[in-house]
C-alpha cells in the first residue's frame, strides 16, 4: 500500500512535467524556419563573399526566426558531404568564417539531409513558413548527371514524408554553361554574380518581413530560342533542327498551344488538362482544369482558364503551386445548351488581361450573339459588346503593348460557304474593326488557320480560301494557305505557306503538300537552310 501511494504522486509528477514540456514545445515553436545549404566544394569559387551574404542576412534575422545553416561539399555517398555548422542566426558568423572548400559539389545530399532535419515528432516546423536555400556555386551536382530526376526523387520525398516545404536555389557567380543544368533542377532558380546582389536574395528569401521571393528581379537565364508544334498526339519543343523535349497526349485544336509570357513553358490543353513542359529542363507535367477549353498566357509564368465560370490561375514555374480560384464570371448565367447559352470561352491573355466570350442565344454555328468581357486578374470585368459573325470566335491575340486584340471573325452561310475575317478590337473602349478583305472575290469560303503578332507590332495571319460546287457544296477547290501582314492598314502576302520567325536566322516553316487537309509539314530553316522536322502538324507557337 506504501509503494502504490508513493508510485501515485510520482506518476502525477512525470504527467505534468510531460505536459509542460510538450507546452513549451508548443510555445517556442517558430513561425518562420529556414536552412540556408551553402555549396563548400573545391574550388570554393567566391565562398568568402558568399559567407559575408550569409552573415549578412542571419544579422537581420532574430534568433525567434529559427535559422540553421549547413554546408555541403565532399566525396559521393559519405555521410560526411554534408553538415550542420550553425543551428541559430547567433552562431552563423563564426561558424560560415570557419568554411573552407572540399571535395565534390554534393548539392542533393545536402538537400536530403537538410529535409530530413524537418521530419520528425519532436522537430521544430515553422508554424507560417518552412523553407530550404540552396546557394549553388557549381551549377551542378557532381553525384548524379539527371538533375530533373534528382528533383523529382527530392520532390517525392517530401510528399512522402508529409511536409509543407520551400525549397528555393540561388546560383552564385555559376558558369554560363552550367546554370542551364542549375535551372533543370530549380526551374525557379535566381542567378546573382555580384555579393551585392547575393545579400538582395537571400535578404528577400530569409528575412520574414522582406517582400516573397516571387518580387526578385534577378531572373534565371533565357533560354536558348526555341519554338513549340502539336501533332494530334504529340506536343514538342524545338531548337535549331532538333527536338528537345516532347508530351503526349489528345490534342485537336489548333489554337490551344502557347507559350507563357516569360517563354519558360509550352502548353496545350487535352481532355486530362494542361499539358506543360519545360522549355529549359524538358520536364513535362499535366494540370488537371476540369475539363477546361484553353488556357491563356497572361504574365511571366502564370496561366489562367476557366473552371465553369471561375478565372482559375496557376504559376508553372512553382512545381508546388495550387491553382487559384479567381473572379466568377457572371455568376447569374446558366449554361442551357437547349436555348444555345453555351460555356463561357477564354479566348486570349495579356498582363493580366484576359478576353473572355459568352456565346448566349447562338446560332447552331456558336456564334451570332457572342458577347466580349475583359477581365482583369484583379477582378474586374469590363463588357466590350457583340462579337462580328455568327461563327464562334476560334482565334485571338493580343498585341504586344496590350492594346488591341485580333480575333477571327467568321460567317457562315451553307456546309461550303464560310468567310473568316479578321476583326481588331479596342479592349479599352470594346470599339471594333474590320480588317480588309483578301482573296478572290470569286470565292466561295476562306479560313484562318493561324494569327499572331510579332514583337514589333506587325499582325500576321495565315489564310487559305476554297470554291464550291453549284449547289453550295462540298468543296470543288482548295487553295493553298498563305502567309499575309497587317501593314497600314492593308494585308499584303508574303509567301506561301505559313513562317514563324524564332530568332535571327531561325524560322519554323509549315507547308500544306495537300490543301484540303489540315494538317501540315514542319521544317527548321536555320541560315536559309530547311531541315524537315515532321508531318501532320496541326501547330505552331513562337514565344512572345
């Protein structure tokens, strides 16, 4: 009986200690925890300045900010390539002036280990924000020659083990030729060549108080020119006369291919949603959209599509990102295919403005009262009037200064006859303009397969026209496509075919060998010399 009532009051004694503890466990927790891995392989290029950013940056950080620093630097495989040297903003002066090069660049091992050190019951997370900087001055990991597939067992290992974690990369002072491999393994990786701008980025991605890293104006390099096409089953990224990248997938229509605004991604929209890739690592992925039309570039590395009636947006270049409900749009409409009220339509984007249509009472062609809205990512939605023609709008663009959209404009009189047009209109005012007609007179229907603007300004536009029978139809003639610009105020042909300039000396070519198909032949023509690339071609995209 004495042992129990002595056991009882020491039982009580360890539940309560037990409960304190967990309490100040729960208390001290950080709101912000950030691991600055800092690259200590030989040579050691610029380690002094990159030790002063880092003291730097622990000095305007205060030891409630949980800062730790680790390095890596060693032989492949050793436990001993990467480490611990500073486990509070206090202790990073000393333990960075104490850095010295070695070994091999084991970037991914200092990953893994530094993930690891936010695992665990009893480890301390940010209750805001816990985030991995990686400061790089290799470009590359010596232990493996994949860096997509190192990224992605990283990424896997962090949603296996459960955790909400950033990881951003900074290069310093990286060799030109290897910050491309840098950026296949951290498509969102800033470059800084100077210490001084070192200090900026790694102020703006440790310091809570500084703006997000998203604000940095050091961007990643550029990539090399490039220009994407679909086939009905493949998308593709070319350079010069080869094919860098490639996804598969269902793809019919031709203007659903793009390029982001900062050239860094392709994509094309499929029944299983946005096919990405990219362009610098050739990395591919796909974003589910519910069961969306298109999607629209409308700045840097940010898309938008319609989700129903809700402005859906998503940056690719954060692997990790989320799409993001926006503004509903009308949300008094209900689509009642019977009446011809069908879904709304994202039909072009630019700096955050987006050309939307919503086709209501339509003819049986989709068009006939199609309404325009502008809308902005903010929010606002401006009406701009009824769309020309009773066909649905299948093509738009923005100019390069935002302050004009082409859009195909088609009417529609039998199964034959059918007239594009191109129409210009003012997105600030909604005020609309017919472009001249082109072509014979005497034909019967003519199409718009491709339009686009170039840098400078100039419209372009890809036509094609046919004839029909005596009855109306089908087709008896078709002419080839041709290639025509937008000129004060007047269309004049080009060429034959269809030509997309990608840089000085680099153009991508489509032919037609046979007019009454749709598809086409691709070719390269670098230096005026062509290089077939492939056949059945439904599309081309240039970036901006």
């Amino acid at each position: 009986m004495k042992r129990r009532t002595v056991l009882i009051p020491l039982v009580a004694l360890l539940v309560v200690a037990a409960c304190a503890a967990v309490y100040f466990f729960v208390l001290s927790r950080p709101a912000y925890r950030t691991v600055v891995l800092v690259d200590t392989s030989a040579p050691g290029t610029g380690l002094a300045q990159l030790g002063a950013a880092v003291r730097a940056v622990a000095g305007n950080s205060g030891d409630s900010d949980a800062l730790s620093v680790r390095r890596f630097g060693g032989e492949c495989g050793n436990p001993g390539d990467t480490s611990e040297v500073a486990d509070s903003p206090g202790g990073v002066a000393q333990a960075v002036g104490a850095l010295s090069p070695s070994g091999k660049a084991t970037m991914v091992d200092g990953v893994v280990a530094a993930i690891d050190s936010f695992s665990g019951l009893l480890t301390r997370r940010g209750s805001v924000r816990n985030r991995i900087v990686v400061i790089s001055t290799s470009g590359a990991d010596a232990c493996t020659n994949d860096p997509v597939g190192a990224r992605k067992s990283i990424d896997d290992r962090i949603a296996k083990a459960g955790l909400d974690l950033d990881i951003r990369v900074v290069g310093f002072q990286v060799p030109e030729d290897r910050k491309a491999t840098l950026a296949k393994f951290a498509s969102n990786a800033a470059f800084a060549d100077s210490a001084d701008d070192l200090k900026v980025v790694l102020d703006r991605l440790v310091v809570p108080n500084s703006p997000d890293a998203a604000s940095l104006s050091l961007s990643p390099p550029a990539p090399e020119p490039s220009y994407a096409f679909l086939t009905a089953s493949r998308l593709e990224v070319v350079r010069g006369t080869t094919v860098v990248a490639q996804a598969a997938g269902e793809f019919t229509s031709t203007y659903t291919l793009h390029y982001s605004a900062d050239g860094l991604f392709a994509f094309a929209v499929t029944a299983a949603g946005i096919t990405t890739i990219d362009v610098r690592s050739g990395a591919t992925r796909v974003v589910p959209c519910g069961s969306c039309q298109d999607a629209v570039p409308v700045g840097k590395s940010t898309v938008s599509w319609l989700a129903g009636n809700v402005m859906t947006t998503l940056d690719l270049a954060d692997a990790r990102a989320k799409p993001t409900a926006g503004v509903t749009l009308l949300p008094d409409r209900k689509v009642d295919e019977a009446s011809q009220v069908l879904p709304l339509r994202i039909l072009a984007g630019k700096d955050g403005n987006i050309l939307v249509s919503a086709p209501d009472g339509v003819s049986a062609y989709g068009g006939g009262n199609e309404n325009l809205y502008l809308v902005r990512t903010g929010g606002k939605v401006t009406p701009l009037g009824i769309a020309e023609g009773n066909v649905a709008i299948y093509g738009a663009t923005f100019s390069p200064d935002g302050r004009s959209v082409a859009y195909v404009a088609a009417g529609h009189a039998s199964a034959c006859q059918t007239r594009a047009s191109v129409v210009l209109l003012d997105p600030a005012t909604g005020t609309q303009k017919d472009t001249p007609s082109v072509g014979d007179p005497n034909d019967d229907g003519a199409g718009v397969s491709d339009l686009w603007y170039d840098k400078d300004g100039t419209l372009n536009m890809v036509y094609s026209s046919w004839r029909c029978d005596s009855s109306g139809g089908p087709q008896t003639t078709t002419l080839p496509e041709s290639h025509w610009q937008l000129r004060n105020a007047k269309w004049t042909q080009r060429e034959t075919g269809s030509a997309r300039q990608v840089a000085p000396g680099f153009r991508a070519i489509l032919g037609n060998p046979d007019p009454t198909t749709y598809t086409r032949t691709l070719y390269s023509e670098v230096n005026g010399t062509r290089t077939k690339i492939s056949d059945n071609v439904i599309a081309t995209a240039v970036p901006d």
